[in-house]
C-alpha cells in the first residue's frame, strides 16, 4: 500500500474553533472531516499551552452555531425520550413478575 504524499496542514486558528464546549466530539469531527485522534491530540496541545490559547471572538458562521444548538437539543431531548422507554421496560417487566406471582399462590 502506497503511503499518502500530501497531508493536510492545519493553522492554530482551526484547531481552536475545532475546540467547542457542549458539543460532541463525533459531530465536530464530522463536521470539519478529521479524525476523532486529531481532535483530542488538538484539545491536549491546547490544555498544555502548545496551541495559542483559544481567542474569546471566534466567528463561527451563524447557520452552523443555530444547527448545533438545534443538535443539542434533539440530543438531549433524545435522552429523555430513552430514559422514559426504560422505565416503562422496567415497569411493565415489574406488573408482569407480579401478576404471575400473584396467579401461581
């Protein structure tokens, strides 16, 4: 297998938008089409000063902010929705150990 002859080459600017609080790993990975280990390799250079320090006005394009709030929230909305299905699994499961309990004796 023949080894790549070109790598894409990130600026310090990049890699610190790349670096936001509250969303998913996945989804910025997905969305700026990087590895998961680049990522995270990114966020430890930043926490060790190695990366400029993250600038407080990074201009993130208004339609991609509103899309991410909007994930954000289907996402935690998501999470209830499963939360409520689990219980009811464990609830029903709970009303049929009685019933039959209560029809054996």
């Amino acid at each position: 297998m023949a080894r790549r002859k070109h790598y894409n080459r990130y600026d310090d600017d990049f890699k610190a938008t790349a670096d936001t609080p509250g969303v998913l790993a996945k989804h910025v990975t997905d969305a700026l089409d990087i590895h998961d280990v680049m990522l995270y390799r990114w966020r430890m250079e930043m926490r060790r000063g190695q990366i400029m320090a993250k600038k407080k006005n990074i201009n993130i394009d208004s339609e991609v902010k509103s899309e991410l709030k909007r994930l954000r929230k289907l996402e935690q909305e998501y999470n209830l929705l499963q939360e409520g299905h689990a219980l009811l699994k464990k609830t029903t499961r709970f009303s049929l150990l009685q019933k039959r309990k209560s029809s054996s004796s």
